[in-house]
C-alpha cells in the first residue's frame, strides 16, 4: 500500500521535532556560570559540571550593577542625596515604592530602584565622577558616566578586580544581605545561609532578544568577590540554583564578625581565685591556661587568647559577636546535627539582640542559665563554621526564647530540634515551627515580614473548636498544627503556604472575618483538590459563619 504525501510529511515533521527535543532540552538546562577566585564553574541545577581557569575574554552585560557603583560613590563622598519620592509617574516605580511613598538609599539598591540612582536626580558631574575613579585606578568602563549603561559589556575578570577594592564594599555586604533574605520567598537564604551577599542583574539574552540572561555579582560573606550568570532572570537563577551554589560557596568566617560582645562570665557564682601554673593570678589580660575556683568550691579549667580579663574579681570577655554566637551554641548545645545547630545559633543572636545592653561600644550581657551560657574558651571550629554559615541572620517579629527540651509559643526546644533535623527539616523550617510569626532578617536592620494580628489569631483558634465536628466530616479536611495570622499591607486577602501565614486585614468586621475563615480553609485543605476550588471554599466559610 502506497504511503500518502501527508504521512512522509508527518514523518518527516516527528523526525525533526525528536531531533529538536534535545536541543530545547540543552538550552533549557543550559549551565549557570559562576567565577570565584580566579575560577569559572559551569553549575547544573544539583552540582559543579565543569571547572577552569576564569578567561580574560569573558564579558557580561552590566544590566543592574551600575547601581552597586553609584551606591558606592555615594556612601564613599558622604552624600545626603535626598529619598527618592514615587509620584507614580514613571513604570520604572514599580522598582521602588508605591504611589505617595518614599525610599531611601539601602532599600534603593535591594530593590533595584534605578529611578533613585540616577546620576541626573543626584547631581553627579561627570568630571567629579571620572577623577574619583581615576584615583582608584578603576578600568575604562567605570570612568565614562554616561556609557554605564546595563547594556553596556564589561570583563568579568576586571568586574571582580574592581569589586575586590569597591569603596563602601563592607556596608554594601551587609545591605546586600537582604537580596538574599527575599529572593524565591526565602528558599535561597534556607539553602545558603548569609554566605552571599550581592546585586543582582537581568538582561537581554546574548542570542535572542526575545529573551533573558541574568545572575548576580557582589561578595561571599568573608569578602571574597563573586559573579554569576545564566538563563533566565535573575531571581529564576537564584532560585534554579541555590542548591548547587549551597555546595561551591565556601563557609568562611565573615570579614566583619560583629561588634564586640562583653561578658560577665560566671556572674551567678563568685570567684575565690584564679591560678596559673598553681599561681594566684591578679587583675589583667589573661593568655593560656588557667584554672577557675569558685566560692562554693567548684572548679574549673578555662582558656584565653586575650579576649579574657580578670577585672576586680571577676572574669570578663570581650568577644566578636560571632564568636559569642559561636561559643553560647558550644556551652547550651551541641554543632550537630547541623540544621538544628544553624536553627539554635540564629536564636542565640537574636536573643542577644534582644536582651543586651550597650557598655559604651560594645554590647553587654551576662553569663548565666538566665540569659545565655558562654564557653569560657575559644569556641571549636565546627561550633564556628554554624556561626559562619549563619552569620548576621536574627529572627524579626517575635521575642525569642529557648530551652533543652521545653517547647512553647516562641521558644523552640532543642530536643525537638534535633528530632526535627533528623527527620530532614532544614533550619528555617525548624524556626518557623518554633516562631510562626517571625521573619528571617539581618542583625542590623530587623524587619519582620508578618506584623501579628493576635486578635484574629485568638479568633480563630476558638473558633476551630467549634468547627472541629463539622469540618472532620469534609473529604481532604486537615486541621493546620501551627499557623500565623499576619496583618495585611495591601491587596486581597491570601495564604503564604511555605510559611504557614495568613494575611488578612483584621477581625473586626463580617468581612474580616469570612477572610480570615476562608483563607484558613485555603490552608487546611491544602492537600487536597477542595482547596484549589474557591466555590466550594467561600461556601463552606459562608456555612461555618452564617449557618
């Protein structure tokens, strides 16, 4: 039988297309590159692929980082530039603030507000701009205003040179910080910790303007420079990859560990003397070891760098805050397993965020199981590397406390911890447990991302258990253990499912209160088709409240 011209035809058209399915797989799965210390990695979205030396040749579109060096300039003058004032007369706003609002130079550079960097808002002359570039010997690219430009492509390797003696780079980190904190609804800091700490930048693909290449470029957080990218956006690329990144950034002891941290050690028991090599030791810095003896006739060995002094009978440390962090984690619990230490140690900072006082330049807090218990000894390495690796990162929107093997309402055990790691939760679930209100955030400026309604929180509570009966009987109905009730800013109603929150605008009205029944709803049958059908949803918030 002959074959018609329409089945060659439909051959032929399958052929090709099963030839081209591996293509658009490549392209889809087409690595990401990262340089790192005089390396270029070719990343799948799971491992390294591929390692060489980083080459001269490589270029990379500006796109967002023109931002990083106007940042720069203006931290490194001392300009008192003015906040940039949203009049929603410009798209480009929507990088910004809403209508009527106002944002200042941090925010500006997480946010990618472009508008606010302006060198014309700013009144940058481009003689000024080109003389202080000039001094600091910064490549061709970076002295012409006007051609820094995010189409404008720049070396890679001359990137990181420029990036490594960036003007403001210290304080540039630390803001930076909050890109990290945002990026995929917190997955990318729950992967990586504060280890990364960068601009990110999207533009136009190479090949096809049609669509987009994107990355990031900044600092690891112990300074090292850094530059990625790859297909897609930026936040797409952060998120794609964070797991594989999470293997090839190094844990390192950040460049700056924290202002100092003074302690009264043993301040619930007092000294009767302190020897060295059987001496009586008097007041001063101590360096080695000693032995501590204590009133009720304990004793104890300790060790000291120079960070321990004996003060009029008393045993004071003057530590970075890190290394307290570091040394609290050693004294209350344990470095492993790990997820539950990197859960414990953002507890310890933010209690000592909390709880401190200032003495002078440095914060103070005492040593004892009423505050916090510090090891009177350099803390081990790994107790270190969990500080490192979540070093900067607090909790914002709960008090915190914490206990052995006690949980609460915001205070997470450390049993559970340990039980919760070792089932595979990550520490950023572990506290989300613990504190359902709070919000990861940076030392030094604490913002949470859920302002408490505890009224509503109380509502609906009470109300569950007069539900229970009526909802147990619902296919696919899971009452939710652990939940937040979370002021909304603006917009409708909705549920944060990764975080277990609902926002809402209040409980006061009907109104509030259908939302807050039908979101909860949304949550609850989670699992299940029901919870996808908003019919069925409204109508069995209607019954619960109306009927």
């Amino acid at each position: 039988m002959a074959r018609s011209r329409f089945t060659d035809v439909h051959g032929l058209l399958l052929g090709w297309l099963l030839c081209l399915i591996p293509v658009l797989a490549t392209a889809q799965d087409e690595p990401l590159r990262l340089a790192f210390k005089g390396d270029l990695l070719s990343l799948s979205r799971t491992q390294v692929i591929a390692r060489e030396p980083l080459p001269q040749t490589l270029q990379t579109p500006l796109g967002s980082l023109w931002k990083l060096f106007v940042y720069a300039w203006l931290v490194d003058t001392g300009a008192r530039e003015p906040a940039y004032e949203c009049r929603g007369q410009s798209k480009e706003e929507v990088y910004c603030c809403t209508a009527g609002g106002r944002i200042e130079r941090d925010q500006a550079l997480v946010k990618s507000c472009g508008l606010y960097f302006e060198p014309a808002r700013l009144g940058i002359r481009e003689a000024d701009w080109r003389a202080y570039w000039q001094a600091r010997q910064a490549p061709q690219w970076l002295l012409d205003l006007p051609s820094l430009q995010p189409a404008t492509r720049v070396s890679v390797a001359q990137l990181l040179t420029v990036l490594a003696v960036l003007p403001a780079q210290d304080q540039a980190r630390h803001v930076l910080l909050d890109v990290v904190l945002s990026a995929a609804d917190g997955h990318v800091v729950g992967e990586l910790g504060s280890r990364l700490r960068v601009k990110t930048w999207s533009w136009l693909a190479d090949q096809d303007a049609t669509s987009r290449q994107g990355g990031f470029a900044g600092w690891t957080a112990d300074g090292a420079p850094v530059w990625a990218g790859g297909r897609g956006t930026s936040q797409r690329v952060l998120r794609d990859y964070a797991r594989a990144l999470s293997t090839v950034i190094p844990v390192a002891w950040p460049a700056d560990a924290g202002k100092c941290v003074e302690v009264d050690l043993f301040s619930r028991y007092p000294l009767r003397r302190v020897l060295a090599e059987g001496r009586v030791v008097s007041s001063g810095v101590l360096q080695g070891d000693y032995r501590v003896e204590f009133a009720n006739g304990n004793a104890l060995d300790i060790h000291s760098d120079g960070e321990l002094f004996l003060l009029n009978d008393k045993l004071v440390a003057r530590l970075d805050r890190e290394e307290y962090v570091a040394r609290v984690l050693q004294r209350e619990a344990t470095a492993e397993p790990v997820e539950a230490a990197k859960a414990l140690a953002v507890a310890i900072r933010t209690y000592l965020l909390q709880n401190a006082t200032r003495s002078g330049d440095c914060l103070s807090i005492d040593d004892s199981s009423s505050r916090q218990r510090v090891a009177p000894r350099p803390a081990s390495s790994e107790s270190r590397d969990i500080a490192a690796w979540t070093s900067d990162l607090v909790l914002a929107g709960s008090t915190v406390t914490y206990h052995s093997d006690q949980p609460g309402p915001d205070k997470l055990s450390w049993q559970q911890a340990v039980e919760q790691a070792r089932a595979g939760q990550r520490y950023d679930a572990i506290l989300l447990h613990a504190y359902p209100r709070a919000s990861l955030s940076r030392w030094d400026n604490p913002i949470a991302s859920c302002e408490a309604l505890p009224a509503a929180q109380d509502w609906l509570q009470k109300q569950r258990r007069g539900w229970r009966a009526r909802l147990q009987g619902e296919v696919g109905y899971n009452e939710v253990g652990t939940f937040a009730v979370c002021r909304l800013a603006f917009g409708r109603p909705y549920v944060d499912r990764e975080r277990q929150r609902i926002y809402v605008r209040g409980v006061l009205t009907l109104q509030d209160r259908l939302d807050l029944t039908h979101e909860y709803l949304h949550l609850a049958f989670e699992a299940h088709p029901n919870g996808q059908d908003e019919t069925y949803i409204e109508g069995l918030a209607r019954h619960l409240l109306l009927e």
